[in-house]
C-alpha cells in the first residue's frame, strides 16, 4: 500500500539561517521557496521547512482513495479526508496513537 516516503516538513524557527545551513554547510540542492517554506530534494526525499510549521510526513500510495478505505477500516483515525490539493496531488490526512500526523498522497498522472 504505502510506496515510499516522500516528503517530510519540519518546523523551524528561523527559515533564513534553515536555507543557508541545508544549502551552503550541507551542499543540498534547493527545489523551491517561499517567504515561509522552502524545501530540498535528498536523494529523492523532500526536505520541506516550514517557519512555525508542524512536523509531517507524506507517503505515496497507488491511490489514495483505495489506501484511505482500507486504512479507515482498520481503525485509523483521519484527519482530513481524500482531497485533490494545490500541489497536484491528492492527499487524505492521518494519526498515529501519539498523534503524530501523516498524509498519504498520489500524485495525479
């Protein structure tokens, strides 16, 4: 069901000295940015960073809509359901018991 992991966000409290450590120290190649976000490619795996952001990690599934159905009915706790995003993908949101938040995607082909 799950594929791979994609895509991880950390929060961060300053996202100028976030680009300049992951850029010039750590040599990583930056995909894009915003005032409040920027995110590096890791040998395949998106670094995001977000100012004031919240940790999340994203998994590409097949499809969404089927690994949500089937998640759902094993009890996983949703936190947002499957819906098409401003990224191009479409994404549904989860728990774990701890509370730490998840989004499966499937990026449209």
């Amino acid at each position: 069901m799950i594929e791979k992991l994609y895509h991880i966000t950390f929060p961060v409290s300053d996202i100028k000295k976030t680009v300049a450590f992951y850029e010039n120290i750590l040599g990583l190649k930056k995909r894009s940015e915003w005032p409040n976000y920027v995110e590096f490619d890791v040998g395949g795996v998106q670094f995001g960073f977000a100012q004031r952001g919240k940790l999340e990690i994203f998994l590409l599934v097949d499809d969404v809509d089927k690994a949500y159905q089937s998640l759902k009915e094993k009890g996983v706790q949703f936190i947002a359901e499957p819906k098409n995003t401003h990224w191009g993908a479409r994404a549904a949101t989860f728990v774990d018991p701890d509370g730490n938040k998840f989004t499966i995607e499937t990026f449209k082909k």
